[in-house]
C-alpha cells in the first residue's frame, strides 16, 4: 500500500479551545451559577482559566491515563474542566447525580478516580457517601471561598483558589490520539453501570461527524444554543467540542431547568437554540402556552434521548415556527447517531408533510453506519418496511465497555457492530424510525406491537400529558399492551375514551387492553420513562380482557 505523505498530527481535543481562543476570542459564554447569579467571559477568558486549572492538575500528581471525575451542573467550571483534564492526557470522568447512591459509588470505585470536582448543591451527598468512596480521593468544590458549603466536606478544596496563581498559558502535552479522554457509565437500568470510555480520536471524529449535517441546528457564529442535555452526561451530546470550534455562543442554564426559568433565561439571552429531552420541552411547552409566545429570538430546538411525541413536535413547528430536529444515538456512540436533517425536497414542502420526517430518528451521521437484521442475524432491506435489531459501527462508536468482561460478552455481533436494544426500520432515503426497543415491544400472538407508536398516538389525546405503554402478560395472547397515562392539570378522561380516541390511529389489534391513570410516571437518571420499573410496579395487575378469553 502505499501510504500518503501528509503530516502525522495527532487529533487532540485541546486543539479545540485554542482554535476557539484565537478565531471566536471573542464570543461569549454565559453561566446560571449555582450561586444564584451570572457569569459571563469569552472563549479567549476560558481558555486562560483552562490553562491555570491543567498546571493545578500536574502540579498535583494527576497523569496521563488518571480519572478525573465531576459531579455538576452545566455552567462555566464544568466547561473548564472537561479541556483542562483532557487536554493534559487525563480522562474526564462525569457522574450523573441523578443516579441512585450505590451506584454513584460504583463507577467511583470502578473508574478508581483520583480527584472529584463537585457543585455545592452536591456537596451533601458526597460527604454522604465519603466512607465509600476512594480513601486517597480528594474532593475540590466548584465555588469561590465565599460560598463553601458550612459544616460539609471539611477537607475539601475550593476551585478558585486552585486557580489563583497558576499561568495563563499552557503548552498542552501531545500524545496518541487514541488515549482516553472522557468516560461516561450508562445509566445501569439493568446491573450496574457500564463505563464507555472516549478517546481524543473518537471525540473529534463524533465533532466533525455532526458538523457535517450542522446546518439548521443551530451551530455557527453569531448564534447561541443554551444546552439543557447535561454536561454529566455523554458529553451533553457533543456540545462542549462543537458549540467553541463553529463559535457558537454559549448559555448554560445551571440547576434551574424548570419551563418558567429556562423560558426567562432563553428570553433574556436571545437563544436561537436549544438541545435537551423531551421532558425538558413538555415543560418549556406549557409556559409558552402561559406566555403566549416562543422565547425571543428561539428559532430551533433538539430533542433526543428518547422519542418525542408526535403533538409536540406539531406544537412547537406549527403554533410557534420553531425548528424541531431530532436526534438518535446512545452512550456509547460518543452519543449521536443520527439527525432530522431534512433533504432539499423536503425542506420545500409545507410544514405538515415534513412532520412525519421530523417525528424520526434522522438520517446517519457521517462515521456512523447502520444495519438492521431480523432474527436469524442476516441484513434486512433498507425499504422501509422491514424491521429488525439495530446494530451500529464507526469511529465513534464503543468497541467494548470499560473493564467489564461480562458486558462485552454479548454487546457486538460477529462481524464486529455494535448491538443498539432497539428495533427499527430504515427508508430509502435513509430515514431511520425506531420501532421500540427489544425489551420494550410487545409480542401479542406472534406480531409485535410497537409501545412507542402506541405512545406516540395516545399523547395526541387533549386531556394526556405523559404516558406509557408496557406488555402486560395475557393466557391467549401472551403479552397485550397496558397504557398508564398521567393527566394534564384539571383534565379528566375514562379508558373507553382514551380507546375510543385511539381506534382510528392504530390498527384495532394494537388497542390497548386497558388504560390506567397515574399521578406521575417514573423516570431514569437521564430523564428517560422507566419502563423497567412501571413493569415491576404493574406486574401482578389483571387485564379487564383477560375475563373474557377462557385460560387454555
């Protein structure tokens, strides 16, 4: 073979903030602080503080490899952190505070971090935590002197002290660009977490993979996005890397991610973009009912994580003009795979007929290839019909969880793809449609019943506000579909009506069999419908249908 003779520079992600320091100096970063304020710098004032943090860091013992790990909001300091730990060959380790104790002190052992960083509003469950945690882990708070959390963590250091003192210019190290860079653990619905371990590589390549379809997501220079996906979490979708390297502006919402504070902040900023889950929109919908209005100046919104529902992506597009592009991918593809960027075609057709394309999961990033197979594991038509087991590959996608033999032992196929959970089909025009997931489709008498369709089309109903579908056990037809909805503020509605409303939007075998009412759904740690615990919660109820069928 014969090899190109073109420099062999390593792809760094400190190469990132100092591009962004040079060319977008002047673009600004704006933070909701737990302190309760705003802060405000630019991109050349983050670029220095970066630089004090990573001398902090080495003259502190943490090396190349070491796992450093954060346990905080989205603001300025969480930024800092993710270039200042990697940029010297250390491994940005982010913690979900919304997972359960046990297994935050899991991946803390298991990851054998050295170092955590933490926002006050943390600081009562670390010291909670401390008599299982590392013993030589040592705790920073992410906060000034003034506003240390009293009689919590004695021994903790304070960020701003750390900095104070330490040079404003960095030469960064430079090494393989296949050492780790981030680790993030799943969120562990099942078994204990599993660790996704990012390389220098792997993140620029997801970058890059995501700015070639950049156009209508709001990344480029002279907009600003406000990312309420977490920065404790896959990387909050890849925005700390893309949002400096196109010069995005930058609004980190903090703590508060209600619909009346997100509204105000996204109002006073002039936000022409926002990215988070669904839930995190259903709530921002209803304020934009109270006010009337779309924040100032909104003009798209990413939604992924799970799947939105169809009315509010109606909603949003056609009673407010936003738009809504939606996103597919998992931890362990750096995290996105796919987007609704729409063709030329159909970015002219009228709003409504784009819809449908919009309430996908996308088409494909660059680096990111897709197959579906049926059972027998053989490749099915991308005709948008068949539909079988999702499996993925690429540069930025997991070859195996971190230190965890018994995770890798079933995650990949022969040939080396990555098995995703779900079941999907893929269209002609590469539009990829999640049908559920493995664990989530209901088999009822030898077809499959899509919980997310079913979904989808219960949440159009006027009085539902949140709603899932689970299998319930049945003796003829082995599993039917059970829909537990929660209702809107001072709505009411039967399960016949629920049924009634949906009898012309599913085939009549999909139906469900009964419809419950709840006061609130569970939710996992990253703000997805817990599935796996409404199916324990309902396991022993009795289906009215099941009377009417006698027991085989």
């Amino acid at each position: 073979m014969l090899r190109g003779l073109m420099m062999d520079r390593p792809l760094l992600i400190s190469s990132i903030i100092d591009f962004a320091a040079e060319i977008r100096s002047d673009t600004e970063i704006v933070s909701a602080r737990v302190e309760g304020d705003l802060h405000r710098y630019t991109y050349a004032g983050s670029r220095r503080r970066i630089a004090q943090l990573a001398h902090w860091l080495q003259d502190h013992g943490i090396k190349p490899g070491d796992r450093v790990a954060t346990l905080a909001w989205n603001g300025y300091r969480h930024f800092e952190l993710y270039y200042a730990i990697a940029g010297i060959g250390a491994v940005c380790h982010t913690i979900n505070p919304r997972l359960f104790p046990d297994q935050i002190t899991y991946i803390v052992n298991h990851a054998e971090d050295r170092l955590l960083f933490v926002d006050g509003t943390f600081a009562p469950l670390v010291e909670k935590l401390a008599g299982s945690l590392p013993k030589d882990m040592r705790t920073v708070v992410m906060t000034d002197r003034g506003h240390m959390p009293e009689n919590a963590l004695t021994y903790a250091l304070c960020y701003e002290e750390l900095l104070a003192g330490q040079p404003e210019t960095i030469d960064w190290p430079e090494f393989d660009e296949n050492s780790a860079a981030g680790l993030c653990y799943t969120s562990g619905t099942t078994g204990n977490p599993k660790g996704v371990l990012y390389s220098h590589r792997s993140t620029i390549l997801h970058t890059l993979g995501v700015l070639a379809v950049a156009d209508g997501i709001g990344l480029r220079p002279g907009q600003s996005i406000l990312p309420v996906v977490p920065l404790f979490h896959v990387n909050a979708w890849g925005l700390p890397y893309l949002m400096p390297l196109t010069g995005t502006k930058i609004v980190f919402p903090g703590p508060r991610l209600d619909g009346p504070n997100l509204f105000a902040l996204l109002d006073q900023e002039s936000v022409t973009a926002a990215w988070g889950v669904p839930t995190v929109w259903l709530g921002l919908a209803a304020e934009m009912r109270k006010q009337g209005r779309a924040p100032a100046g909104l003009q798209v919104v990413l939604t992924g994580g799970s799947a939105a529902p169809g009315p509010l992506i109606r909603e949003l597009e056609l009673n407010y003009g936003l738009n809504i592009t939606h996103g597919w991918g998992m931890t362990e593809m750096s995290p996105v795979g796919s987007l609704t960027v729409l063709n030329k075609k159909m970015r002219n057709q009228p709003r409504e007929e784009q819809l449908p394309y919009k309430a996908s999961q996308g088409r494909r990033l660059f680096g990111c290839d897709l197959k579906i197979v049926g059972e027998d594991g053989k490749r099915l038509p991308h005709d948008g019909v068949a539909f079988g087991e999702l499996l993925v590959r690429g540069p930025a996608v997991m070859s195996a969880y971190f230190n965890d033999d018994d995770a890798n032992a079933a995650s990949h196929d022969a040939e080396g793809w990555l098995r995703t959970g779900d079941v999907a089909r893929i269209d002609p025009d590469g539009f990829l449609f999640i049908v559920d997931r493995t664990k989530d489709v209901i088999k009822s008498g030898g077809e499959w019943i899509s919980s997310i369709d079913l979904e989808n089309a219960a949440i159009g109903h006027p009085a539902i506000q949140e709603c899932a579908v689970i299998a319930a056990p049945h003796p003829k037809w082995s599993e039917r579909p059970l829909l537990i909805a929660v209702l809107k503020e001072g709505q009411t509605a039967t399960a016949e009506e629920v049924r009634g409303f949906l009898a012309d939007k599913v085939a009549k075998w999909w139906l469900p069999d009964d419809v419950l009412f709840v006061a609130e759904l569970p939710h996992t740690a990253t703000g997805k419908l817990s599935k796996l615990q409404l199916r324990e919660q309902f396991k022993d109820h009795v289906l009215p249908t099941i009377a009417e069928q006698p027991t085989p």
